[in-house]
C-alpha cells in the first residue's frame, strides 16, 4: 500500500507541481489551507505532512502547533516549505517539531530523497515502539503470574480480572463516561497496567497469603498491606524508568483498588472521586472476580448474585457513573468468564 502525503499550500501552482513530483510514488491529498487540513487529518491517516509557511488566516507554524497539540497526530512526520530560511525559522521549525524544511524552488530528486528518508524513520520508530511495547506486556503479564504462582487458590485471577477491567472500560469510553479523564490513551494505559493491581502480594507472607481459611483481624491488617507494597515497587518501576504513563495508573490501582465510594475503604480512606478512576474501574472487576471464584473460606456466587452484590454497593462501595454502565453491559462478564 502506498504511504499517504498530504500536502497543504495555498498556492495552486506549488500543490499542482508537487503533486507531479511525487504522484505514481505516493497516494497525495492537496490542502489549500491550514483550517482544512486539520479538518481532514481528524478522520484520515496520513504517513507524512509537507506545509507550507507563509499561508493566510493560519499560517504553517499554527498549523502545525495544532497538529502537535493532537495526541492523535503528533508523531506525523512534517516538511515544512519554505522560500527562505535563516537561523530564525530553522529554530522555529525545530521548537514546533518538524522533522526537516525543503526551500523554494522544490528540487525534485532532493524532495523525494527527504521524503524517502523520513518515511523510513518513522516506520523504524512504528517498529521499535511495536516491540517496546510487545515486551512490556510480557513483562507485565510475567511480573502479574509470579504472585499469582504463589498462591492455587486466586490462579488466573489476574487474567480474568484484566479483561473484566477492559470490557467495562471500553464500555464507559463509548458512553463518554468520565471524557474529561477517560481518554482513548488514559484508556489504552488502564488496560495495560490492569495485570499490576496486586503486585504487592508478592511482599505478604505465605502464612498470610496461602491460609486455607478466613483471615482473622491481625491477618487482614497485615493483608490489606499488599495495596501499598504494590504502590511502593511501582513507583521504584517509575523512578529508574522514563515514568512510561502505564505506571502511573498502575500504581494508583495497586494502592487504590480496595478504596470505596463512601471513604470505608483502605489503604487511605479516600472517597468520592478524591479516587483515582482507574482504581474505581478496578474494583468493580476485582470484586467481580473475586465474588464469582471459589475461595477456601466461601463458595463461588452465581453471575446473577455477584451482581446483585456489586449494584447494592452503588454509591456506598462502588461509583455510581460506572455502576450505571456496568448494570448495562454485565452480561458480557459472564459471557467472558465462561469462555475463559
């Protein structure tokens, strides 16, 4: 398939002869304005930007800060065309972005060797971030197993517990539930880090952890430690790292899953939306799980019971915007945990 340029000038003349440099080569759209390029680039994937400066009512340097400024768009590679160039510009391209600048008049065989190049980079970059990530999963997904192997009795909790947490959360990003914070990115990194929540078992005795029965007073309070134990290794994860946005939201789940809607919870007693959405996202899938899973010290709840439970803690355990969204979309749990 054909890497999609979109090229936006005001001056036909340029569009016209940059289209016949680089047709044949490229799919190419042709903008004649900035305001309609970034209308276009709402809706449509492009795999490189060529814009030019001087253009009226917005000129390329706003454009492009507009396009920097979209979470969506940001990583488009963008060639600014110019006439001239000094120091001046060169620094503006550079602060806005841009990966390079071709001067006026467009010498074709340069134009298309910068265009070769940085469509070549930008896939490398496409390439290395598709393995980072591929490789956090893994570790995240390895780190989540070795608590889990610990203790037969919450086996494939992480796992189903993860998926519990992105059916509900796909669910509140459809009904724009919480838009200001429920971004498509904030979104992605929830599901992510999902795994992570009880990473923090890992530093709870076996005596404690393993007990084949209820805990008692002194065994819960030492419990309930796993949710700042988890806090504290992720946030080791954050500072020896480039603080990826995944560990942010994992650590506030770890910490935070156990927090209720009406301050009864722990480790901080926060209430209302002093708590962090992620974690009152999780607590719904945790609870779920753990309600549906047969324990040494209780039998496993029906689907149909567990949700009784789970909605007569609205507005007490759980968030009343979720739980709303959840009562709607329920049936996909028990669809999910009968197929796992």
């Amino acid at each position: 398939m054909k890497k999609h340029i979109l090229i936006v000038d005001n001056n036909i003349l340029n569009l016209k002869l940059l289209e016949n440099f680089l047709e044949g080569i490229y799919k190419i759209t042709l903008m004649n304005s900035g305001i309609e390029a970034i209308k276009f680039l709402i809706n449509n994937k492009v795999d490189l930007i060529l814009v030019d400066i001087n253009m009226p009512n917005m000129n390329g340097y706003e454009t492009v800060k507009k396009i920097k400024g979209n979470v969506n768009l940001k990583d488009i590679p963008v060639i600014f065309l110019t006439s001239k160039v000094n120091y001046e510009i060169e620094a503006k391209i550079i602060e806005l972005g841009a990966v390079d600048f071709v001067r006026k008049p467009f010498v074709k065989q340069m134009l298309r060797n910068k265009i070769k190049i940085y469509l070549e980079v930008e896939s490398c970059r496409k390439n290395l971030d598709e393995k980072i990530n591929r490789l956090q999963d893994v570790i995240i997904i390895s780190l989540a197993e070795l608590v889990e192997c610990r203790d037969e009795n919450t086996g494939g909790h992480v796992k189903r517990t993860a998926k519990y947490v992105k059916i509900l959360t796909e669910a509140l990003l459809e009904e724009k539930v919480y838009e200001n914070i429920l971004t498509k990115e904030y979104a992605y990194d929830l599901i992510k880090s999902a795994p992570l929540h009880d990473i923090g078992k890992i530093g709870i005795s076996d005596a404690t952890l393993l007990k084949n029965g209820s805990l008692d007073d002194e065994e819960f309070e030492f419990m309930k430690q796993h949710t700042t134990l988890g806090a504290l290794a992720l946030q080791k994860m954050i500072d020896e790292s480039n603080g990826e946005s995944f560990l942010y939201l994992a650590k506030d789940m770890a910490k935070y899953h156990h927090e209720k809607w009406d301050g009864t919870g722990y480790p901080d007693r926060l209430k209302g939306e002093e708590i962090p959405l992620c974690a009152r996202i999780m607590a719904i899938g945790d609870v779920y799980d753990a309600l549906t899973t047969k324990r040494p010290y209780k039998k496993a709840f029906s689907h149909d019971e567990s949700i009784k439970i789970i909605l007569k803690g609205k507005g007490s355990s759980f968030d009343p915007k979720i739980i709303e969204v959840f009562e709607k979309i329920s049936y996909k749990f028990k669809i999910e945990k009968e197929a796992l």
